[in-house]
C-alpha cells in the first residue's frame, strides 16, 4: 500500500520506468529470503538483552571499534583481499591534494579556479563530519553554502519538483577560496542568538540558533532572491550499504498523506541522474539530492573543488557566465591525459570504491542495562518511525562487501518535514524548504573521537546529541515533546543508547 502511494506522486513517464536500482548487479530475492528478511526486521519484543547481531551495525562488514581518530578510516570486514588495492588507492586520491593549472604536476592541476576545499578530506577529516564554527572567530570551518533563486526548470517525469536555479553569477554553492589571480566569492558570516528550554525536570537547555549572511561578494550583487542554506559535510561511513538497501524497502515506508495517522509523512526525493539518465531515488546528500555514491564524489569534485569528471565534464567547475575571467582560466584537461579530464574515470571509480567500503565500527556497551533502557524509551518515544533501524541489502554480484547484508543505520532514507526551527527555506528537488532526509544515526556516539568536537544536525548548531534533539519540530515535534517530558533517568538512558550507536 505504501509503495504504491509513493509511486502515485511520480508523473506517468516516471511511473513506467519506476524507481529501479540499475546502479546494482542485482540478484533477485527469493521466497525464502523475503520470509527470512520480515523475521529479522520485526521489532524487538524484549528490550532486557541486544538483538541477534545488534552489535554488528554494518553486518558482516563491521570493522572492529578502534576508538581513535581512525575509526571511520578502515575498510569493510569482508573485502576480499584482491580489492584491498583499490581501497587504499582510493584513500589516496581521496586525501589528494590538487593544484590549480597550469602546473608541472600535469597528474594534480585542475583545481578551482573557485574552490572551497583541495582534497576530500578537506572536509571529511579523518572520513567523519566537517568542523562547523564553534564561535564567531572560529577559522576551522570544513562547511558551505548553497545557493539558489526561485524559479528555472522542472525536469522531465518527477512530479512536484520545487523550480530553483543556481544563482545568475554565483553558481549553487559560495566558493570561498580562490586560485591564484582570481577573487574568492565572497565569505560565509554567522551570528547566534541563544534560546533557553526547560525540560520537565526542570534542567535548561539552551539552543544556539545560527543566521547566515553571504558577505563581501567578489563578483558584483547576488540575486535579490538568493537563498542561503549552510553545509557540514557528513561522515563517510556505510554508504555502499545505503546504496544497497532496495529501493522499494524505502519507498515501502513512504506514507506522504499520513495514511496511518501517526503524524509521520516521509516522502522519497526522486532526482534525475546524471549517469542513467532517468528518474532515481535520491539517497545522499542532506536532501537526498544524489542517487548513488558515484554521483555524490563527482558531483563534490566538481562542485567543492572545480574539478571535472565523465558525469560533470566542465573544467571550470562553479564558475559562471557573470566570472570571465574564471571561465578563460586555464584548466587541468588535456588531449591524451586522464581521459581528457581532470579526474579521469579510473580514479573516479577508485574514489567511488573507497567511498562505498568505508567500514562502520561495532556497537559499543549493546549489552549495557542503561543502554537498553534508552533503547527502549527510543522506540517509546517513537524515534524509530522515521530513524529506521534495520534494513537488508540487495544481493549483489560482485559487491560482496554489500551483498545481503542485515544492517543497522537508523534512518529511512525518506524526506522529512522538520518544523519552522530546523528549516532552511530552500527547496531542493523534492524537498521543501523545511523537509531533510533522515540522517543515519549509527556512528554518532563516535563523532568527538573521530572529528574532535560534537556538533550535530545540517549546520552544527546542536552542540551535543540534546540539543539535537529539542530542535526536531515538524513531523517530530510529537517525539521531541516526548523527550521534554522524560524523566531525568530516561532522559540519560536514551543519550546513552544513541551514544552507543
């Protein structure tokens, strides 16, 4: 029933190709898997002791829990030997430091001319979430800006696409760094006001709420229109087995009219993909505006760094019509050289292959009573309507690392309308100015050992788990008031469960 609600909000082209998953060697379920499959994802019926495999978050590819800065470095449990190579490689060309043309590093030119980061890890540290401000000051930024004015093009065959275009002169994302002889964009500023809440048992928590200025703009006025919506980069763990939950398990719990009365209205982001060039469920990205993983790292080369690549193959990345001088910049493409590109497709593919196999560590204290409890005030409270916590992968040929894997992210994949607190008021796609896709959860409790700080949610305003919490609104403003009321005791047993994850 709820598939086929979600594939009523899809116009009829989009209808007969339908969300299909053309981006896995897909081996068919059987009878005997689906009956297998609904057993292992029933609900716990006892919250006293862990469920079969709870600990392994990531199934058979569960990395041991190193409890340092590199634990959300490793690879997969399950990578075959043979592939170690690839992954390593990857991690290479991931921590690549790219020079701006021309350069006598013919292997490392290309980048910008307008850029906000010169290797990946840039921004994901270590494979974590990027380092919001913590102050007005604070130079350790690894965050952005989108960018966007009302109006532009639908595409063909998703229905209720919110029309925006990129910014006339700007592009979609504010590049604050500039190659040499040319002129950053501009700069990000912030300013925070604070607002107290009182729990029920009577503790104050305060919330820091951010406001977000495009200032110094390098290249004349931004549109009159320009929307703003800031940019952490999450972390990296996991996302070959988001990649490989099925499709229509996500559209499965799609329930955009709220048929069930619950208050829980996820809707799919459909987005046109650049690779297939149809149609696709959207799974990454804080809107879920990317379908696969492969897409996702090239459009973060072209985007973050001005790179191009066989999706995105323009050699001057964000620079727009309004940026002359950013377009007749040299660029890093040769005749004869990396396929004619700056990021050819081997390395690419390589990026793409250490992105999909970066390991989730192990749960942490699954056997802990405190733990447990909270897991039980979690699924009381109703947190998991929207925070999924078990799926099973595709089986795949040739992915083994993926393939049929019971897996435990804690999201849904789907759109969510988040409240007037949490909105950006952009649209992306699908989603509203107020709608986020359910980030997943496994891993937090790991953020400060592996990035150094505990900034959560899209912007990093939320300074702990807490406060991410009381800034839910919307859809889970029921869960959040919820939270509010819990007692002391709960209240920490349920922090200490999502620290577990």
């Amino acid at each position: 029933m709820r598939l086929a609600l979600a594939l009523l909000c899809l116009t009829a082209p989009a209808m007969a190709q339908t969300l299909d998953d053309r981006h896995l060697p897909v081996i068919p379920r059987t009878p005997e898997d689906e009956a297998r499959i609904a057993t292992v994802l029933a609900p716990p019926a006892d919250f006293t002791r862990p469920e079969p495999f709870e600990a392994n978050q990531a199934g058979a590819a569960t990395v041991r829990n190193t409890a340092s800065a590199e634990a959300f470095s490793q690879f997969s449990a399950n990578m075959p030997f043979e592939s170690e190579m690839n992954f390593k490689l990857g991690n290479a060309l991931f921590r690549k430091l790219w020079v701006a043309a021309p350069a006598s590093t013919k292997a490392s030119d290309g980048l910008g001319p307008l850029y906000n980061a010169r290797a990946c890890q840039d921004c994901h540290l270590k494979d974590g979430r990027g380092h919001p401000p913590e102050n007005a000051d604070d130079s350790r930024v690894s965050m952005f800006l989108r960018l966007s004015i009302p109006g532009g093009e639908t595409p063909e065959g998703i229905a209720d696409w919110i029309a925006s275009s990129p910014d006339p002169t700007y592009g979609s994302q504010l590049q604050d760094l500039a190659a040499p002889g040319h002129e950053a964009e501009g700069r990000m500023d912030i300013t925070w006001t604070e607002a107290p809440v009182t729990l029920a048992d009577g503790t104050t928590v305060s919330l820091r709420k951010p406001a977000y200025t495009f200032t110094d703009p390098a290249y004349g006025p931004p549109d009159a229109n320009l929307l703003l919506s800031p940019r952490v980069a999450p972390q990296m763990i996991g996302l070959g087995l988001l990649e490989a939950i099925p499709a229509a398990d996500i559209l499965a719990l799609a329930d955009p009219d709220d048929t069930n009365n619950d208050g829980i209205s996820g809707r799919p982001q459909i987005v046109p993909s650049a690779e297939f060039g149809t149609p696709m469920l959207g799974r990454f990205g804080l809107k879920a505006g990317a379908p696969t993983v492969k897409e996702q790292t090239a459009g973060a080369f072209a985007g973050d760094m001005g790179l191009s690549t066989t999706l995105f193959p323009n050699p001057q990345g964000e620079c727009t019509a309004n940026q002359p001088t950013c377009i007749d910049a040299p660029h890093g493409q040769e005749p004869g050289i990396r396929d004619g590109l700056e990021v050819d497709k081997e390395s690419l593919d390589l990026v793409t292959f250490y992105s999909r196999n970066l390991g989730v560590p192990e749960r942490r204290d699954v056997d802990d009573p405190k733990v447990l409890k909270g897991k039980e005030v979690f699924y009381t409270v109703g947190c998991q309507s929207c925070h999924t916590p078990k799926h099973v992968t595709h089986r795949l040929n040739g992915q083994p690392e993926q393939s049929f894997q019971l897996i435990w992210p804690y999201t849904d994949l789907l759109l969510h309308d988040m409240g007037p607190g949490l909105a950006d008021n952009r649209p992306e796609g699908r989603a509203t100015g107020s709608e986020w896709k359910t980030p997943p959860l496994w891993g937090i409790g790991l953020t400060e050992t592996v990035s150094g700080h505990s900034q959560f949610l899209h912007d990093g305003r939320a300074r702990n788990l807490l406060e991410a919490i009381l800034w839910h609104g919307g859809e889970a403003q029921g869960q959040r008031d919820a939270v509010v009321n819990l007692s002391t005791e709960d209240r920490e047993a349920l922090l200490s469960f999502l620290g577990s994850l």
